[in-house]
C-alpha cells in the first residue's frame, strides 16, 4: 500500500476540486472503451475482488486530507476514479463508510457494468454521488465503443440502473461519450435520451474525448453535439457539456516526481499543466525529461496538444 493510492486534488468537471482515490491496480476493467484515456484493458474481469486493505486505504486518504487542511486547501469530493472500474473493489462499501467520517462528500465514477449486481447497488449506495457511463443503448453500438467482458449483457446494465436510480438518495449523474461514427448517429442519440428520460439523472453530460485516446478514433462534430444537446434537453432537464479542458489547479505534495506519477497514472496532463506544476515546486523540466527517459512517463500527442501519462498504464495515440 502506498501514497500513490491517493492523487490529487486535480481539477473536474464534474467535480469541482477532486481528491482522486485510486481502489483498483492498472489496468483492470470490465471494459476496454476505444476513447479510454489510459490506453486498452490489459486484464479485462467482472470478478470482485480484494485489491487493498480497506483501513490501509482510508488511512493514506486520511493523510493526505490533513495535510491538504493543515495548508487550508479545500476538497469538493473524494472520489473513487482508478485505473479500472472501482466496483470490482469488492471492498468498496467499506471503503465509503470508512471515509464518511471525514465530512467530505464521496463520489463514485463508474461504468456501470456490474450495476446489474445487487452487492454492487448497495455499495454505491454509501455514496453521495454517482456517475453512470450510458455510451449506447443499442448491443452492437455498445459492444463497438465500449467493448465489454464477454459475459457482460447490456439489458442486465440497463435494467440494473433503473433498479439503482429507483433507490438511490444521492446526486445520480450520467455520462455519454460520443465518437464519430461509432455512437454519434441521431438515431442512437435518440434512443440514450429516451433511456435517460427513463433513468432520470440530475444532471447529464454528453462528452468528447480530451486526452488521447486507446484507439485511433475521432471524436463527434461540433455540429453533432449541438443536436444531441438539443435532443437531450427535450427530454431531460439538466444537460451540459464536458468538452473543455478543465485547467491546470492541481495540487502537489511536495515531491514532483510522485506527484506526476500519481496524477498521470489516472490522469493525463497536459505539458501546460506539468510546467506549472514544476514551478510551483521549483523543479525544471529536466525532472520531466528524466522521468521520460527512464520509461516512467510517457510524451503523447493529441489533437496537437501535448500530454503526459504513466508508463505503466500503457498508453498509445493510436
């Protein structure tokens, strides 16, 4: 168990100023998303399983939120966003009731493939809020963009997060990312809005890709997303975008090279973001460039910008 566990506060969109939790090793999924930032599913399982001792968990998030308060820097959200999908955590409940005490509202994003699971459902329920994934509604589509465990069936998620909404207190989000050519027809558009009518999320938020990609894809047209937002809006009352780079306020705890490598691990940076890291703590780029040159940090382009992700995770522009 190590710090590394624990990254952050980064910057979300969803979020506001996130205090990442980091519950599952790379990069162990249910899914392999041809947009997933981290690169494809190099251990693709639906089985729960224990991956850390819950208290050793709650334990170095403790840490670092004393430390974060002791400098008087202010948290929205703990959340559980890891390498892999946080539900195979099978500690995850334990985890959220461990955390509760600090007073900080806890988040969950996740893919929603084992919502189908009533142990799940009742995991998320210590939350205060969830993010559901909802690419396609349609199996085909489904298994295009988001190419699931093979045991995985699409009705039993869809019917799991109406089941899960049905009881569920908190602040329930969805998230729908759309790509050219695979999901982005007005017809599929069509079919998640009348899905999300049904599910009734507080907010939804329909997104494109800002990190480089698994796979070598595009993401929608503007064109597109301006019609899937009005599509949307009929039938839903809350919609927004998640298409604009969410800033360079990250927090560092001291040591520039761990906190590249915790942040980048689940979060690529852009180079902007890196370098204003760097000053904060007086480092230069020759940190950077160490890290590189050792193959603990990779360089990545995308759309012309240049970002920068842990190595392990194996992440690749095309």
């Amino acid at each position: 168990m190590t710090d590394s566990i624990v990254y952050g506060p980064v910057p979300s969109r969803r979020l506001g100023r996130s205090l990442g939790i980091n519950n599952i090793p790379p990069k162990i999924c249910s899914y392999s998303c041809v947009y997933c930032q981290l690169g494809r599913t190099v251990n693709m399982q639906i089985k729960r399983q224990n991956f850390y001792q819950s208290i050793d968990l709650a334990n170095s998030v403790r840490k670092r939120v004393e430390q974060l308060r002791k400098k008087s820097e202010f948290i929205d959200y703990l959340a559980f966003v890891p390498d892999g999908e946080p539900t195979l955590d099978i500690n995850l409940g334990e985890e959220l009731e461990l955390l509760g005490p600090l007073g900080i509202k806890l988040a969950v994003i996740t893919n929603a493939s084992l919502i189908w699971r009533k142990d799940v459902q009742q995991d998320l329920q210590k939350a205060d809020l969830v993010c559901l994934k909802v690419d396609a509604v349609t199996p085909d589509i489904w298994q295009n963009i988001n190419r699931s465990h093979k045991r995985i069936k699409l009705q039993n998620i869809l019917k799991g997060m109406l089941d899960f909404t049905g009881t569920f207190h908190g602040e329930l989000i969805s998230e729908t990312m759309l790509i050219k050519g695979i999901n982005d027809s007005m017809q599929e558009v069509d079919r998640v809005a009348a899905f999300l009518a049904e599910l009734k999320p507080d907010k939804a938020y329909l997104a494109t890709p800002t990190r480089p990609p698994a796979e070598r894809i595009e993401p929608a047209t503007v064109q597109t997303l301006n019609i899937a937002y009005q599509t949307f809006s009929e039938k839903l009352n809350m919609v927004e975008f998640l298409t604009d780079y969410e800033g360079n306020a990250f927090i560092s705890t001291g040591d520039i090279e761990d906190d590249l490598l915790s942040i980048t691990a689940v979060h690529p940076m852009r180079k902007e973001a890196v370098v204003e890291l760097c000053k904060k703590l007086g480092a230069g780029w020759e940190t950077v460039q160490s890290l590189i040159n050792k193959g603990r940090l990779a360089e990545l382009d995308y759309q012309g910008i240049k970002f920068y992700a842990k190595k392990h995770v194996r992440p690749h522009s095309g």
